[in-house]
C-alpha cells in the first residue's frame, strides 16, 4: 500500500500580521506614556501644594511658639536715661523680643512681622542685645514667609477693673509690660481665597512683667 508524505505546514506571521502588531504596541506604549505624564503632573502639582502648605504650617508653629516666648526685654533710652521695654505693635505691624530662635541660637532674638500687598507676610530676625533693636531691624533682610497674605494684630489690655480688651497697638515703652496675649490673622489676599486659607493664633504670654521695671497701671494677671 503506498502512503504519501503531507508536507508539514509552514507556521509564522505574515507581513501584515507583523505591521498590525507593531502599530497596536505603538498605541499601547502611546497611551501609557500619557497616562504616566498625566498622573506624573497630578504627582508634582499635589506636591508643590504639600510642600507649600507644610512651609506655612511650619511658619505659623514657629511664630507661635516665639509669641508663647515673648520676653520683656529692656533697654536704655539715652534721650531720657530711663529703661524701657521693648515691643512694638500695631494692627499691621508686630516687633518683639522673644527666648525662641528658629535656629536656636543661644540669647534673644527680635522678631519683625509685617505684610506687604500683592506679596505677603515678611519676617526680620536679629539678635537681641542690651541695646534698641530698631537700628538692626532696619539693616536686615526679611524673609517672605506667607505668600499672598496679609496679616493682622490684636493685644490682650487688662484695666483696673480687670476688664480684658483686644486693643490695635501696644508700645512696649508706654506700657512698661508686654500684653497678655496677642491675636494673629493671616488672611489670604482677594485673589487667593480660593487657592489659601485664613490661619490664626492666640499666644497667651506668661512672662509679660519686668522683674524691676513696673507699670503705673496694673496691666497684669
């Protein structure tokens, strides 16, 4: 009986096989590579908005904890020969000594805060000696610390009749003592409301009194 040999079949992808397959891994790698991008923009845009709401938190803890440290801390008026103490604010403007350093460095160290429109929150550090600090803060460099914000102060006033009030301005050099605590808003410029939110402190300062220089009114606890 005589058999035939079926030759064996040929197997593989045809030309147009190969040209569908290349174009199809083509798109594929196309539309990964965009999803990448799109979730690699998400990735830095969420990051920038982190780092930038950690620096303020940061900021905020670090002004807080320098307001909790307010220190009386005196001079000499060479005009009048009396000592004073030094703190300076306005509803717009805080200048104070405090036993807090962000670098913590040894001694006291002055701290300026002040807004400027269509900029934000700037902060001066000098180092607080015997002398009035005003010379040095106005040789310093500021810091911007809250972009896009502007900042307000209060100060805590206790009368006779121990009647507490939040008042616009204390000078350190009227009073002779330092406020019991002072009220801090940030508060997003008009444009940036969305994009920031309002930020506050209460610092209650225990070490409002000076150890020799008393006030003509009772200010204190």
């Amino acid at each position: 009986m005589r058999t035939v040999k079926q030759k064996d079949k040929q197997t593989g992808f045809t030309l147009v096989e190969i040209i569908l397959s290349l174009g199809l891994t083509a798109l594929l790698l196309g539309l990964l590579s965009s999803g990448v991008y799109i979730v690699a923009g998400d990735w830095n845009r969420n990051s920038d908005v982190l780092d930038k709401s950690l620096d303020q938190a940061l900021a905020v803890l670090q002004i807080d904890r320098a307001l909790h440290g307010a220190f009386p801390h005196s001079y000499t008026n060479f005009d009048t020969l009396a000592r004073e103490i030094y703190f300076h604010g306005e509803d717009d403007y805080l200048s104070f000594v405090s036993a807090v350093s962000p670098q913590r460095s040894p001694g006291l160290t002055v701290w300026e805060m002040y807004s400027v429109a269509d900029e934000g929150v700037y902060l001066s550090l000098v180092p607080a000696f015997s002398d009035n600090p005003t010379e040095r803060l106005s040789e310093s460099e500021p810091i911007l610390v809250l972009e896009n914000y502007t900042a307000e102060f209060s100060y805590l006033y206790q009368d006779l009749n121990e009647n507490r009030l939040w008042i616009d301005e204390w000078f350190g050099e009227e009073e002779l003592s330092l406020p019991l605590a002072v009220y801090v808003r940030f508060i997003p410029e008009r444009d940036y409301e969305d994009m920031n939110e309002e930020l506050e402190i209460v610092a209650r300062i225990k070490n409002n009194q000076h150890r020799s220089i008393r006030p003509t009114t009772n200010n204190g606890l």
